[in-house]
C-alpha cells in the first residue's frame, strides 16, 4: 500500500451519531475526541507523516452556546491527554487557526503541547482550532501588507511560495488525500489553498464510528486513483 505523505480529515457526524443513538451532541463529540487518539495511532503505525484534523472552524462558534462550552472544555481535556501522548508516541503537534480568540487557558495550553512536542521525529500532528481558510488568508495577506506599507516587500517578491510561507500550515507539504466523514461532500473553508491538487475522499461512517480499517480502505481508493497535477 502506497500510503499518503498528507493525510487531511473533516472530523464531521457526531451530532448526528449521536442522535441516532438517542443521545445527546455533545456525547457525539466526547465519542469523537475518543476517535482522534484512535486515528493519531492508526495513522502512526501506517507510516503517514502529516495528519491534519479539523477539530474547531471559524464558524463553529455560531453553534449554541452551551455546544460550544462543551467542545472548548472537550477541547482542554483532549490538549492535556494530547501532551502526554505525543510524548510516548514521538508526535509533534502544531496548531493552526486563529489561536489568539480562544480562552487564555486553552492558548497557555496550546503553547504547553507545542513546545514540548516541537522535537519530536514522527507523526506531524496538526489541529485546526478556530481555523478557517479564508480567515488564514486575510490574516496572511494582512501581514504581508504590513511588510510591504513598511517597505520590507516589494509587491513583485509575492509569489505562490511567499504567500504560503504567511499561512498557519507553513513548513507543512499540502495534503495528498482529504478524508470528510458522515456524508456531506463541501470542504466548509477547510485547507483551500493548500488543496489544490489533493484526493477528496468521502465516506458516510460517521467520526464517532470511524476506524483504522476506515482509513485503510480511503487509502486503498487513493492508491487507485491516478492523480494529476494539471499535467496530462
Ligand atoms: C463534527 O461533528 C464536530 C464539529 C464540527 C465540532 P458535528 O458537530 O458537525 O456533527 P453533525 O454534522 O451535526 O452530525
Ligand atoms: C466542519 O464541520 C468543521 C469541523 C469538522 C470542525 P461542520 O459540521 O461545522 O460543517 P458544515 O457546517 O456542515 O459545513
Ligand atoms: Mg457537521
């Protein structure tokens, strides 16, 4: 099995999960911060080294105050399991999206789990949390402005390659296969620059109910797959 260099998720369906099983969302969400550790793991032992979740969009924050309580305390719990498990596992996790909107506690936690797990060699674990695309490309294209009112940038140093070095997921190779769970086929503003040429996969398992065999049956259809890069 040829596995991907980049492996890119939309962690979608716990509500919906839920539900089905007569309970409440938020037991969704606990089920699938439960499948993260499982997939982290699986993706590990595949020999994939870039994962990147969607754990928290910009338009998350819409939802009902109490559902998004819960996710940020979900959230705390999870950073603080993540800490000790990057350690035993050799994970270094990077989180991107508009950190600086969330709680104080979260952001002192964040930084916690990114500095202790800056030097390790295996999986490359990145979490999306406040992330939305458009959101990380007004605030690049803010930065690069600023440079360039500055005098620090001329306008024709800006290229592809420039532009991508401003983004939350600089240093990180673009996905080669985007996995959405539960049904729905949009990328709701996730990596839209940076999938530009990747594999989209849709499954309907949703998050919750998602396994290791799950993933190993997205990267069988990737391999299949003949991918191109606008060439013929
Ligand atoms: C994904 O599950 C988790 C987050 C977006 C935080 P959803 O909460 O979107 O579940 P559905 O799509 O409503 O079933
Ligand atoms: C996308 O899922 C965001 C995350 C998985 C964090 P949503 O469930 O929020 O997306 P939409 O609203 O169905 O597009
Ligand atoms: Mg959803």
């Amino acid at each position: 099995m040829n596995v991907p260099n980049h492996v890119a998720i939309i962690m979608d369906g716990n509500g919906r999960w839920a539900a089905s099983k007569g309970m409440p969302r938020n037991y969704g969400h606990a089920k699938g911060s439960n499948t993260v550790e499982l997939i982290t793991q699986a993706a590990s032992d595949l020999g994939i080294k870039y994962l990147t979740i969607y754990a928290f969009s910009t338009e998350n924050w819409s939802r009902p105050a109490d559902e998004v309580d819960a996710l940020m305390k979900l959230m705390r719990e999870y950073i603080k399991r993540c800490i000790r498990k990057a350690a035993k596992n050799n994970m270094k996790v990077r989180i991107i999206g508009n950190t600086s909107k969330l709680a104080p506690d979260i952001q002192e936690l964040i930084a916690e789990l990114e500095t202790s797990s800056a030097g390790y060699t295996g999986l490359n674990f990145q979490i999306a949390i406040n992330y939305g695309s458009r959101d990380e490309m007004i605030r690049a294209v803010r930065r690069i402005a600023e440079k360039s009112a500055d005098g620090l940038l001329k306008p024709e140093e800006i290229d592809e390659e420039l532009f991508a070095s401003y983004l939350d997921t600089k240093e990180i190779p673009d996905p080669d296969l985007m996995i959405r769970t539960s049904g729905e086929q949009r990328l709701s503003n996730y990596l839209l620059w940076q999938m530009a040429y990747t594999e989209l996969y849709f499954t309907d398992v949703p998050w919750p109910a998602f396994t290791k065999e799950e993933l190993v049956k997205a990267i069988e259809v990737y391999n299949g797959r003949n991918r191109r890069f606008g060439n013929i």
